[in-house]
C-alpha cells in the first residue's frame, strides 16, 4: 500500500492506498504519533509513502526523519517546481506558491483538460486560474467560514452566540438573531467572493471554463453555482500523485 499525507498548519490528512489505487482507509491526526495508532499496524504493509507539506522546511524535515525511521523507507517529498503535468507555475518566485495549491490546480487542469478556475473552500479561501494552455494565471487567497466568524468572536464584545445555524444561500434572508446575522452575513461575504471568482475566470478564460471545488465548504457552496461544477474532495492527494509517483506494488 501507500501512505499519502497532506500535512497543514495544524492536522496531517492522510489516507492509504491499495494496490488497485482505492482509498482502503484515511483520517485527520494532529501528529505521526496519533497517525500511527490510528493505522493499527496497517504500516506493515506500507511500502511507499509520499507527502506534500506546507509547514517550515525544519518542521517538513522532522516529519520527513520520523517517516524513514518508522517506515524504514524514505518517502517523497513534492516540491515546488515551474512545469507540472503540462501545468506552468504563474508565480514570479515559484517557491511562494503554496504547494497544496500548486497541486490542487495541477490536478485540476489535469481532471478537466481545459481552462479551469480551482477554489479551494478550507480555512483560507483560494483560489487559481488556469488558461486552456495550462498556464496559472496567478490567484486570490482570503479568509474561509471559520476565519470569518472568528474575527468577529475575537474582536467585538457584544457579539457572543451559542450553536451556529445554517441559512439558505440560494435564498438567503437577514437574521432575526445575532447567530442568524453572523452566519448569513459570513455566509454571504463567502458567497460573494466566489461568485466574483466565477465573473473573473470568464474574463480571463473565456465562456466556458471548468470550475473545480474542494476543501471543507465545497460541496454547500456548489449548491448555489452553475449546474457542472465539480466537487473534488481528493484534488490535492491527486496532484501529489501526480507529482511523485510510485508504483502501487504486489
């Protein structure tokens, strides 16, 4: 099998690989202690790891030493690069764009095989273009859901609320409550944002291009945009695949 792993900020996903390449089983863990009791022995028949890492190259490092030691094999690291699966890096220093994005477009160019606006709907909202030629146009990064309400919990006082509740999108309507008027107004300055990405990449890629949606706010977000967007939960795992790749094995 292989072990794949997306290492953020703050949790590592992972999933594991057969030898068909069908996702046998896969989580969230906070570090590779808890990764490994939540494989329960599966490392055994681990026999290729590859990872992408947005943490410092120390902390990618430490990751990387205790992956050898514990596998007892070295795994593969994505780095940034300027060509990828036909895909040109649109960053003036290559190195700066984030790898998960790097990747995530990658795969998405690579999936719909045309020009493609990739949003990616996680902590942080992102969002890359790129052309039919598979050039990245560059992108626009802003706060996700959880960001946005957590400014407004962390800096005004009066602004306290229990449960979060949910509103129509499609339809929205204005709070009766301070939860209603945080979560539809968060959920519409979300809205907004995405919709204005869609107005861009038609000025940028012309009528018709792919619009490929991951991350956490994915799928409720393709409720309320045009009939053929994708929801991709995998995009990043599939670029590293793409990135470094490995035979399945026996």
């Amino acid at each position: 099998m292989i072990l794949e792993l997306d290492c953020g900020n703050t949790l590592i996903k992972w999933r594991l690989l057969d030898r068909e390449g069908r996702v046998r089983d896969g989580d969230m863990a906070p570090d590779l202690v808890e990764l490994q009791r939540l494989l329960g022995g599966q490392e055994r028949e681990i026999h290729g790891c590859r990872l992408v890492s947005v943490r410092s190259e120390e902390e990618t490092q430490v990751i990387l030493d205790q992956l050898t030691s514990w596998l007892k094999r070295h795994p593969m690291l994505a780095r940034p690069g300027t060509q990828l699966a036909g895909v040109s890096n649109g960053y003036a220093d290559t190195a700066r764009l984030g790898m998960d994005r790097w990747l995530a477009l990658v795969a998405g160019y690579q999936l719909c095989g045309r020009a493609c606006v990739v949003i990616d709907l996680g902590t942080a909202v992102t969002t890359d273009f790129v052309d039919a030629g598979g050039r990245h146009l560059g992108g626009y990064i802003a706060p996700g859901s959880k960001l946005l309400r957590s400014s407004l919990l962390n800096h005004t006082r009066l602004i306290r609320y229990g449960d979060s509740v949910h509103g129509n999108l499609a339809e929205p309507s204005p709070g009766t409550t301070t939860a209603e008027a945080v979560e539809f107004g968060c959920g519409l300055m979300l809205s907004g944002f995405v919709r204005e990405q869609l107005r861009i990449a038609h000025q940028l890629l012309g009528d018709d291009p792919a619009i490929i949606l991951t991350g956490g706010d994915a799928a409720s977000m393709a409720q309320i945009l045009p009939e053929g967007a994708l929801v991709i939960s995998d995009l990043v795992f599939r670029g590293l695949a793409l990135a470094c790749p490995m035979e399945l094995g026996p």
